[in-house]
C-alpha cells in the first residue's frame, strides 16, 4: 500500500502542529526555577489584622468631634464688635436653625450700594441654597437626558459678574464673606 506523499505531509505537520507546543510547555516547565514559599505568608492571615479598640466608656455625639472653622478677625468671640462673630460662638454643630440664622447674619455684613442688593442677594442664595429649578436628571430613568450645570449657565455667569462687582468695590467685604464661607 502506497501512501501519498501529500498526505503523509499533510500527517507529519497536524502531529507537529500539536506536539511540538506541548513540548515547549513541558521543557518550560521544567526548567523553570522553583521559589519556596516565604514561611511569612504561610501564617495566619487574620494575625496580621489588628483587633477592634474597645468602645468608650461613654459614647459622644459625633458633632463634639468636629472642630470649629476660625475666624478672620482680631477680636475675642465674646468681646467681638461683629455680630457674626458674637453669634458663631454660640451656634453649636448640628444646629441647623442656628447655622441658617448665623448665614443670615454673615449677608447682613456684607456692604454693597442699595441698587446692588438684590442682586447680589441673588448671588449669594444661587451659591449657598439648594434651586429646585435645576434638578439633576436621573441617568437611570433618563440616560440620554441634557444635563446643564447651574453654575455653567449664561444667565449665572452674569449675575456673577455684577454681583462680585458690586461685593470687590467695598474692601471690608472679605471678612464679610470669610464669615459667610464659615457660616
């Protein structure tokens, strides 16, 4: 019986296109170095977590926690000329109709001409109060939904223009709005 050339090529190139891969990842293998494992690794891995610290002895408010923000100014908080100052020492973390009052106050000290002062009260609520009319679409319900960030708006970057004229021409502003970043 007579075989083929063709085919007893075709043969001799299937069994060295499985064989000779097989080859090399058994001489691989076997040449390659053994590293023993570090006896470190091999310990206990939750040795390494430090145990939980045991709770207080009594439990304290988080609001206790948090320290206050300083002020610009020279004077003393109980000896202060400032009412924002007179009254940011006796407005407790936490206390939100005490912070709302004590923003109220930090708008009051800020000077600007009587035609400016709405305007730049607009300012000052578009940065410090939450718009309802600028919702963030929900990408969930809406993924395709334009998404226009208030502050990016023409109609704000021109309120902020006058307004921020209006609080730079009276120097005494900055500590006025350092109290109200504090605030």
């Amino acid at each position: 019986m007579h075989v083929p050339r063709s085919v007893l090529a075709a043969a001799l190139l299937v069994v060295a296109m499985v064989l000779v891969p097989l080859a090399g990842v058994g001489l691989a293998s076997a040449v390659r170095p053994v590293i023993p494992p570090d006896p470190a690794v091999l310990r206990d891995p939750s040795a390494a977590i430090p145990p939980m610290p045991a709770r207080p002895a009594t439990v304290r408010p988080l609001a206790e926690w948090i320290q206050r923000l300083p002020v610009v100014g020279p004077e003393h908080p109980r000896t202060a000329s400032r009412p924002f100052v007179v009254e940011y020492g006796d407005v407790v973390v936490g206390d939100e109709a005490g912070a709302v009052a004590l923003i109220d106050t930090a708008y009051k000290e800020v000077a600007v001409a009587r035609a400016d002062q709405k305007l730049t009260r607009d300012f000052l609520d578009a940065l410090t109060l939450q718009s309802s009319e600028f919702e963030v679409p929900n990408p969930d319900l809406d993924p395709d939904a334009p998404y226009v960030d208030p502050f990016d708006t023409p109609a704000f970057g021109s309120l902020a223009n006058r307004a921020m004229g209006a609080i730079e021409s009276t120097p005494s502003n900055a500590q006025a709005l350092n109290d109200l970043a504090v605030a």
